[in-house]
C-alpha cells in the first residue's frame, strides 16, 4: 500500500533547476531519522520556509537502487564497524524518467558524506569511474576484485528545501534480493536532512518534537534484516526497533 502524507500538498514548489543550484550538496553532514507517517506529516507541516520540490504536477518520485559490492561483502562490513574507509557503490535509477546513474559514497572530513556519480545503465560500464574514486578517496585500489549485486531497494521519495539544507522524505520502502526476496518496511518513513556541519532547522525541530538520528542505511540495515549471520551491531538498535515493530 502507498503511504500518503499529509502536509506535502500544503507547501509552495520549488523547481528541479533552483533546488541544484543552491542545495546539491555533494560533501555534506547526513542525519537519518525514522518516524511513523503521523509524526513525519506533523514535522512537514511545521517546517519554516520549506519548500518542496515539484515537476509537473509531481511532488513524489520512485527510485530504484542496485547495490554491488565485493563477493565477500569488503564494503559492508567495513560500515558495519564503522570504519573510515567504508564506501557504497549503487546504480540508481529514477523510476519515472528511467535516467540511471552509478554512484560512489565514501566518507570525507568530520563525518561528512561525499558522493561522485556518473550517467550509467550498468555497474560494469562504469567500473573504471568506480575504480578512479575509490582510489583517490583513500579507500584502496579494487581493481583486482569483482564487484556483484547484493541488493536492491526501491521507495518513493519528496525533496524539501529549506535555507542551507535539503530534507528528503522516503515513504514505501521495499528491500529485494537478487534472487527475488521481498523485505518491506511498512508504516516507516525515512526522514533524512543534509546540510553542513551545524544541525540544520529540520533537525531542531525533530529534536524538539522527541526524535533524535537513527543508525539505517539502504544498504547496511537492508542486508543484515535479510542475512541475520552477518554482524549487525551498528544497526541493531534500528533492526530491533522500527522491522521487528512493523513485522
């Protein structure tokens, strides 16, 4: 089922062409938070100076992620124990255009996220970009190991601008397998605010309402709800709480 939320349809637009020009943010500090529909409608509606981005008549948009990692899961246990080298390799598509790109995340100065994409359809077509920003991020040089599918997620997301910061807003979160597996977070939404250093205004205001940043990841939390063997104690708190609630 579609979640719906109410406070969206109250804000003003604003466009695709204003939201890159003064919020894409590509070195960025990024705080999760995990809310019932209820409480993230509630919070939207009291956001100074939002404004949400709008194409068309379109305010919510479906992504489609494909994530690859060595066959030994380097990536994902180096972010299950929080390790400074940790990095994410994903296609991303956006489901009403069909656009595609492959996107690398590693981790910069002070906890902030870097994230270096290029237009792609396929991993293996970009291999040699993911290759370059591995390496000169300090990860390492890959380039001897392969890199497979180990998940995907797709869910629908509105973006919201605020001054100095974006707050994207995931509803209908669906994890899968390669093989086919389905894994849905039902009646969750994924609120995540980017901004700099300092907490935005979005996160003020979670924080004042009672809620505070949550440890998921797409791809972390993701892949230790569907192979409970791997080591899980960076999401255990969120894994515990928000599927075994919505199970």
């Amino acid at each position: 089922m579609s979640t719906s939320l109410t406070g969206l349809g109250a804000l003003p637009p604003v466009s695709l062409e204003e939201l890159v020009g003064t919020a894409a943010l590509l070195t960025r500090v990024d705080r999760k938070y995990v809310l019932t529909p209820a409480d993230a409608a509630a919070v939207l509606g009291r956001l100074p100076d939002a404004r949400v981005l709008t194409i068309g008549d379109r305010r919510t948009f479906g992504y489609d992620s494909l994530y690859a990692d060595t066959p030994d899961l380097a990536g994902y246990h180096l972010a299950a124990r929080g390790r400074r080298r940790r990095f994410k390799v994903r296609r991303r598509t956006y489901t009403d255009t069909g656009d595609s790109w492959v996107e690398v995340k590693t981790r910069g100065p002070r906890g902030s996220t870097v994230k270096e994409r290029v237009a792609a359809d396929d991993l293996a077509g970009a291999r040699g970009f993911v290759d370059d920003v591995l390496r000169s991020s300090g990860v390492g040089d890959l380039t001897d190991r392969e890199l497979v599918p180990v998940l995907g997620t797709r869910y629908s997301r509105s973006t919201l601008l605020l001054a100095g910061a974006r707050v994207t807003v995931d509803t209908d979160l669906v994890w899968r397998t390669p093989s086919g597996g389905l894994l849905p977070l039902t009646d969750r939404v994924v609120v995540e605010t980017k901004s700099g250093s300092a907490p935005s205004a979005a996160d003020r205001l979670l924080w004042r309402s009672g809620h505070r940043p949550a440890r998921i990841s797409k791809y972390g939390t993701g892949l230790a709800a569907l192979h409970p063997d791997l080591p899980r104690n960076r999401w255990h708190a969120t894994l515990t709480r928000h599927l075994q609630e919505t199970s």
